[in-house]
C-alpha cells in the first residue's frame, strides 16, 4: 500500500525527507516493538477484560495506521491524512498509558512509535506545505 514511486516521487519533500529504504527499516522495527508491546502487555494484564481491551485498543491503532496509509499514498491526499494522523497519535498515546498499567517494558516499546509518527507527522505538514492544494 506504501508505493513510493509514481506520484510519490512528483511532490516536492523537504530537503530531509529520508530515502525510501531508510522508512522501510524503520517501519520494520517499529512494527516489530509495537508486536512485542501488545504481547508483553496482553500476557500482563491481569484479567480478560484488560486483555480484551488490548487487544481492542491495537487493533484500532492498526487500522488508523493503515488509514493513514491510505489516504496518504493511494488517495494522495496529504491534506487528509494528516488530519488522521492527529487521531493516530492519540491512539499510540493511549496504547502507552494503557500499556504502562500493566507492563512498563511494552509502554516503552511504543515509545519509538510516537516518536516516529510524530516526524511522519512533521514530514506530511510539509509535504502540504511545499504542495499547496490538493
């Protein structure tokens, strides 16, 4: 869903937009510390309902993230996506002080998440920026 060639390549990027292996790389391990935040935190949460609640709580952060995606790369529309992208971090903030409650180690797992979705952030706000309308 992440195609960065074609019109992806056409928009001006800010002069610090990474290259597009360096976003797979870090997506790669982002991913991997979010799957292991949602299972050191589900193997400590202390009943079924804390459990199902993790798992409630990943899933509509997945979702967001593949929204984001969407919007952004297939819809090309970097007006709206960083308009989602505010309720994506939302959605991570709430995962880490739910996590915490339960497992500190998956609370920090997530941190690299916000940060990283907070530069994605950054780096679409430019994109529009340098764009104009879409």
């Amino acid at each position: 869903m992440t195609d960065t060639t074609g019109w992806y390549q056409t928009i001006r990027q800010p002069s610090w937009n990474p290259p597009p292996a360096v976003f797979g790389l870090i997506w790669t391990v982002i991913f991997t510390l979010i799957a292991s935040a949602g299972v050191a935190a589900w193997r400590a949460a202390p009943d079924r309902v804390a459990s199902d609640t993790l798992i409630g709580l990943f899933a509509l952060n997945g979702a967001l993230n593949v929204s984001w995606t969407v919007l952004f790369f297939q819809l090309h529309r970097p007006d709206w996506a960083v308009i989602e992208l505010v309720a994506l971090w939302i959605s991570i903030a709430v995962l880490i002080g739910v996590c915490a409650r339960y497992s500190r180690t998956a609370a920090l797992l997530l941190a690299p998440y916000l940060v990283w979705v907070t530069i994605a952030g950054v780096l679409n706000w430019q994109v529009i920026q340098l764009k104009g309308a879409f």
